[in-house]
C-alpha cells in the first residue's frame, strides 16, 4: 500500500480498529484490512475481534492458504515499532478464554447434578420395573 519503511505506533495501531480503517499486526507487520473486512471468507467478526492488538497467533492457527498471504503485502501499512510493549492475548484467544471460563461457571452445578440425576432415575425404573422389590 504505502511505503514498507513506516513504523507504526502502538496508539497509531490501536486508534485505527473502526470498521472505516482497521489496522492487524501480523508477524511485526501492520496491515490496513479495512477493504478486507467484508470480503473475508470467514466473516468479518473473527478480523474485527482482532483490532489494537497482536493478530499474529489468531492468523496462523487458522492455516491461511498461500493466496491468503499473497494478499498481504498489498494491505502493507508499515512495520510495528521495536520498542513497543505490546504483551496482549489476541482478541480471539481472549474470547476463546472467557467464554471457557464463562461455561464453567455457569454450567458448573448443571454439568455435575443433572448426569447424576439422569442415571439415579435410569436405575430407579430399572429397580421398579423389573418388579425387584
């Protein structure tokens, strides 16, 4: 897109995650997807959970095929700065996190009773109707 040479800042990177300009940082690269968004096979969402933060992790673990990365040196905005502290889960392995943690304790008392409920009553009508009593 621009020039390769730009460095990127973390605020400049973080201010640009609006459906009208969305930056991703990929593998210390950062890249303006923005035109991307709606044309994303997997649905705009996965990108969009992805905006301030490292997409690196979240990229790679899908397997994007060789055409996918072919696309990117034309979405090239700059490189992102060295200095820059940037430590964040990315946004789809937080989700993936919260939504574990989420289930756990929601679902904690359900998960445990209603299998023992199910199998109390399994043996309760094996007992009765079998006449064993």
């Amino acid at each position: 897109m621009s020039d390769s040479k730009k460095i990127v800042t973390l605020e400049e990177l973080r201010a640009h995650k609006g459906r009208d300009s969305f930056y991703v940082l990929i593998n210390g690269n950062v890249y303006d997807v923005t035109k991307f968004l709606d044309e994303h096979p997997g649905g705009d969402e996965v990108i969009l959970a992805e905006g301030g933060q490292d997409a690196t992790e979240a990229f790679e673990d899908v397997g994007h095929s060789d055409e996918a990365r072919a696309l990117l040196p034309d979405m090239l905005v700059g490189e992102f700065e060295q200095n820059s502290e940037l430590r964040l889960k990315s946004g789809a392995a937080a989700a993936q996190a919260n939504r574990a943690s989420n289930a756990v304790e929601q679902g904690s008392n359900l998960m445990y009773f209603f299998p023992l409920g199910a199998l109390g009553a399994y043996f309760a009508w094996r007992f009765y109707s079998t006449g064993s009593f």
